[in-house]
C-alpha cells in the first residue's frame, strides 16, 4: 500500500528554477526534508532513506519509480519490529537485487551493524556485523559481487581501515586500508571494475583521489578533485566516468559545482551546477543510466526536492501548434489525514490550489511545488470539498475532495 505523509520541513528555501538538460526536476521525495540520508539503486528503481531531519533521526525508506515519477513507502530499516535503529551517515551498497546498510549515528553514536533489503520481498534481514570498528562517515562501494566499506569516524577518531563484504558466506574480511589519510564523508564511485575515494575530512577539508584495485588490493594516488575541497559531497558513476559535487568546503561555503572525472585520461571536467542551488550531505542514486540527486541542507535550510542528472539528455523540440492534455488527480481520494494534489504535465504550472467547503468559502490556499501539493486534512470536517487551480493561463483543473472521518 502507498503511504502518503505531511512534508514537514523545518526550515525550507526553494529556488523556483527551470529544468532543462541534463537536469530535470522530478516527484520530491515523499519522506520530507533530511540530511545524511542513503540513497541506492536496485535495477529499474531509487530508493532514499534514513537522515536526519533537524529534530529526529529517521527510520524510514521510500522506493522511486522512474516511470511514474512517484515514491512509495517500504518497510522501515531493521528485523519485524523495525525500531530502535534510526539513523543518519550510514554507508549503504547494492548488489543485484539486495542492498546493504551498515555503520552510522543516531540510535547510538556510533553503530556497526549491517542490513540486506530485498527488493523482490520487499524485506529487511540482519547480516553480520561490519568488519571494522563501529562508526560513522565511512564510505562505501561495490564491484562484482562484493562490497566495501572504509573510513569513517569512531571513538578513537577518523579511520582510514577498509573491508569487503561477501553476501555470499556472510563474512566481512579486511582489505589493504586507504592510501589516504585518515578521514571521514569521504565520497566514492566506481568505473571499469576499479574505485575511487576522494575528499572528505582529515582534521582539514581535503580533495585528494585514490583509486582502488580489487584484484590486486592496491591503492593508487589519482589527479586530486577540481573543485575545492570538500566534505558531505556526493559522488556517483555513469558510462564508466565518475562524478563529484555540492558539499561543504574549507571556506566555509556550501557548493553547487558538479565535476566529472575520466579514469582514461585521469581528468576532470566542470560540468552544468547543481541547478537548485548549494547542498551538503545530499543523497544520490544510479538507475538505467541516470542519475538522481535530492535532499540534503544548506545553512538552516533542509531539502526534499529531487533532480535527475543524465549527460545523455537532449533540449526536447517545443512544437507550437501541438496542444498538451494536462490532467489532475487528488490521492487517495477520500482523505482521511492526508492526500497529494498532483498535476500531469511536461510544464511546470505555477500557482496555487485552492480548496473550497460547500458553502463557496476557501478553506486552503496551498502553493504548487514541481506540479503537486500536500493536502492536510487538519480543521476540516467531514464531507465534500471543491478545488481549482489559480492560474490563468491553465483552464478545467478543477475537482471534488472528499473528507472521511
């Protein structure tokens, strides 16, 4: 079953923006604003989960379907109980149809224990604890059938220690430690069978870049990431190339650049900005090609917006004589707590819907964000409502709401 919630943002800031390639903006996760969230791809879907959220450590995981540009609750991280772990600054990896989670903070200050999703069954079970000390900040990565999982901070302070994790026999095993320093929010991404780990915090901002073999368990020091230093990045692969961006660096300054790197000329290239501004402690996915880039925080402000990022997009031809029909639907419909108002249309519709009781009296006035809005049933009795969009230039999206106790 879907499960819609209210979007409680702490503090917001929204940057009304343009998509255009290779960004587009996408649904906004469904979970509300956080920070330090995982996000991982399983074949054809994205999921996003965990974080923080200024008040609370979270639990909780939403499945993105590509198609339907729509997110869907799954179970929350953990065994049938699925409490007492809420956390933030985890490590997360997938393998096939599983991804794993492990370390991070929240439920305790530091954590160790590690978690398979399936996502043919849609449920969570314990594996062996992770290989290393518990901590936070690590980084992580998978090649093959194998996972890795290194750096991070601990009681003693940052690590620079690394371990691979085989789903096969349920072992974790250490590997060669980084050939960095000791650090944490470390970044990584994968290419050609290799990794790569850069930037992060080593009691200073840092940009270095290491490249990791598996085959001989090596480290090999790359070209240091263009942009400036950085910590609470994001960093994900396409096309065998790897990219690097947003994050907080060592002036003090939250970063919007995206750079890509080319492990065959051991280069990096500056690519299109973030386009809805400065992040840190963003979280990222891959599926089919595509990346998807959303939440993170800037400042006192805490995100829940999603951007597709695909290098391979093309500007779409705008025929001018052609007509688009535009349709709106409110789920679920009747509401009984809470329900979204979503427009379906290439366009972004800007205004507001407003919502009226039966005697013709508005009772909300609510501001559309990427074509939707959360309708919360708070002070509304039971019975039939009206809404229309205020927008002059968009006719006939008007509807019925039904209230049920």
């Amino acid at each position: 079953m879907k499960k819609i919630i209210s979007l409680t943002v702490i503090s917001f800031l929204f940057l009304q923006v343009y998509s255009q390639p290779p960004w587009r903006q996408r649904a906004n996760f469904l979970g509300g604003g956080r920070s330090s969230a995982v996000g991982f791809g399983i074949s054809n879907t994205g999921y996003i989960g965990l974080g923080y959220d200024v008040n609370n450590y979270k639990g909780n995981l939403w499945r993105f379907e590509p198609d339907s540009n729509w997110w869907i609750s799954i179970p929350n991280i953990g065994g049938p109980n699925q409490s007492g772990i809420e956390r933030n600054m985890s490590a997360s990896f997938s393998i096939g149809t599983k991804a794993y989670v492990t370390t991070g903070s929240g439920g305790a200050a530091y954590m160790r224990d590690t978690w398979e999703y399936e996502k043919q069954t849609d449920t969570w079970t314990q594996k062996a604890d992770f290989g290393g000390t518990a901590r936070r900040g690590a980084t992580a990565f998978s090649i093959d059938s194998v996972g890795y999982v290194g750096t991070g901070q601990d009681l003693g302070g940052y690590r620079k220690d690394f371990y691979k994790f085989s789903p096969a026999s349920n072992t974790w095993t250490a590997i060669t430690s980084f050939g960095g320093t000791k650090r944490r929010l470390a970044v990584s991404f994968t290419a050609s069978g290799k990794a790569y780990v850069a930037t992060g915090d080593d009691g200073v901002i840092v940009k270095d870049m290491w490249e990791y073999t598996p085959q001989t368990d090596t480290w090999v020091q790359k070209a240091a990431f263009a942009g400036s230093p950085r910590q609470n990045a994001i960093a994900f692969s396409l096309n065998n190339e790897g990219y690097i961006g947003t994050g907080y660096d060592d002036s003090f300054t939250f970063k919007s650049d995206i750079w890509k790197y080319s492990p065959v000329n051991d280069q990096w290239t500056a690519q299109q900005s973030f386009p809805a501004g400065a992040r840190a402690a963003a979280a990222v996915f891959t599926i089919n090609g595509v990346a998807y880039i959303g939440t993170g925080y800037c400042d006192t402000a805490i995100f829940y917006d999603i951007w597709e990022f695909n290098p391979n997009a093309v500007p779409l031809k705008m025929n001018t004589t052609s007509t688009e029909k535009i349709t709106a639907s409110v789920y679920p419909n009747p509401i009984h707590t809470t329900g979204v108002y979503r427009i379906e249309s290439s366009s972004t519709i800007q205004g507001k819907l407003i919502v009226y009781n039966s005697n013709g009296a508005i009772v909300r006035a609510l501001p559309l964000l990427n074509n939707q809005c959360i309708i919360d049933r708070k002070n509304m009795d039971a019975g039939i409502y009206y809404y229309r969009v205020e927008n002059t230039s968009v006719k006939n999206l008007m509807g019925k709401i039904i209230i049920t106790d």
